[in-house]
C-alpha cells in the first residue's frame, strides 16, 4: 500500500506542465466568456424577442428531435446489440458515421436526399405536396440525424452491460420477446437510455452546420440558438454571447445529470 502510494504521488514536471496548460486550453475561453458577459442587461436581453424565438425554437426542435431518436434509436441499438446479423460490426460502423461526418456534409446528404429534387423528396413533394427544406420540419430532421447516434451508443453499451439471464428467465416463462423487450430489458437499461436521450438533446441544441444546410436561417422558423448566435457576432456581440452562455449553461447541466455515470464512475 505504502509503495502504491509512493507511485501514485510521483508527479513528473514533464506531464504536470502540459497537463496544466491544457486544462487552460479549455477552460480559459469559457472564463472569458464569463467575463466578457452583459450581466447587468442579461434579463433584457433574454426577453429580446429574437433571442425569445431563437431560444424556443432550439428548445421545441431540440425535443422533437429526441423524440424521434428515441423511438428509431432504441430498437436500432437493440438490434445492433442483441440481433444476429451478419456484418453487424459494418452496421454499427455506418451508424456512428455522423459522430465524424461533418455536419456540413450531413446537411448536404440530406439536402440531396430530402430535397424537392432529392432521391426521396421529389416523391414527398410529387405526391403529398411536403417539402422538408428549410422549413421546422427540416431542422429537427437535421438534428436527428446528428445526434442519434449518440443515443444509440449509449443504449446499446447498456444493453451489452444487462444480465442476459433474466431475459432467458421470462423466455422460459413462455414471455414474447416483445413482452420481454418491455417487462425486462428496457426497465433495466433505462438509465442507459436516460443518459443517451440526455445527451442525445444536448447534441441536437447545439446543432449548427446541418441545420443552415439543410433548413437556412428564417428568424421564428428555422433559426436555432447556435445559428442566431452565428448572426449576432456580426450585429450584436453581446447577444451572441448571451445565446453562448445559455448553451454553455446546457452543457454543463447535461455533465451534472450524468455525473453519477461518467464523474463518480472514473473515480
């Protein structure tokens, strides 16, 4: 133990120094943002009717999004992590493509695919006069796309991590595996998916590239907060930084309601 501790409480110049300097790295800017903050017109600002629109659009697309990753989502890392598949390594490849696709690019896909001319969208505009482009409807669909994975990331590692037994158990109970599925597998990764829909929200909030893409910048219809936030370096800095700190206020509530999986799991 004493040995141990002696290891443990060596700390060479060489890593402490680069260490600190990246810690600085990352938090340096944020203190800057903090001190850089309109605190005293903060309130007038967020009831500013364009940060208003901004803010309850994010909040309003950032849910639908959610709601559209849980529901494709769940069942998805459920096959990739319980389905016998052949190539499933190759599946779960392509569904974390859009973790290092550029969001840009993701945009564009959708653009090309969803789009009046696209490979499915001229068929929705043809037959059903819908077109998604630029419109809500198209912002949600480009969060979604961004941030599923994250979703089913997280809930096919708790799949993986859950004791197949008790599934095996209401299988010889004569339960269908819907039944199943719903009675015991999902009560017992729920906070796997708790934490995935979390961040899955998070990710869609701040959602930039695809958005513009695939939806443009309309005030009240297709500008979220990070595309506001984009607009109003140019006119109004201080509101750009007010949109900022909502943002990173999300970001850091997000760490603390998955602190018990993440902060206190490390420790």
């Amino acid at each position: 133990m004493t040995r141990r501790r002696a290891v443990r409480g060596r700390r060479p110049l060489v890593l402490v120094l680069p260490a600190l300097f990246a810690l600085a790295f990352l938090l340096v800017p944020l203190v800057g943002l903090l001190v850089r903050a309109p605190w005293r017109s903060m309130p007038d600002r967020l009831l500013d009717a364009e940060v208003g629109q901004a803010l309850q659009l994010s909040l309003v697309t950032a849910s639908l999004a959610t709601v559209i990753c849980l529901i494709l989502g769940v069942p998805l890392a459920w096959l990739l992590a319980r389905g016998e598949l052949r190539g499933r390594a190759v599946l779960r490849a392509l569904v974390t493509v859009p973790l290092v696709l550029p969001p840009v690019v993701g945009g564009v896909a959708l653009l090309l695919v969803l789009g009046r001319r696209g490979l499915v969208g001229q068929y929705l505009y043809e037959w059903f006069g819908v077109s998604l482009p630029f419109t809500t409807a198209g912002v949600v669909l480009a969060e979604a796309f961004v941030a599923m994975p994250f979703l089913v990331i997280s809930v096919e590692g708790a799949l993986r991590a859950a004791d197949p037994r008790f599934e095996e158990a209401a299988a010889t109970l004569g339960a269908s595996r819907w039944l199943t599925f719903r009675r015991v597998t999902l009560p017992s990764v729920l906070p796997g998916v708790v934490a995935g829909a979390v961040l899955c929200w998070a990710r869609a909030l701040g959602e930039f590239g695809a958005t513009i893409t695939f939806a443009g910048n309309f005030p009240g219809k297709t500008t979220t907060m990070p595309l506001a936030v984009y607009l109003a370096l140019e006119t109004d800095p201080a509101d750009a930084i007010v949109l900022s700190l909502v943002l990173l206020t999300v970001s850091v509530a997000v760490l603390v309601a998955l602190r018990e999986r993440w902060i206190r799991g490390a420790v």
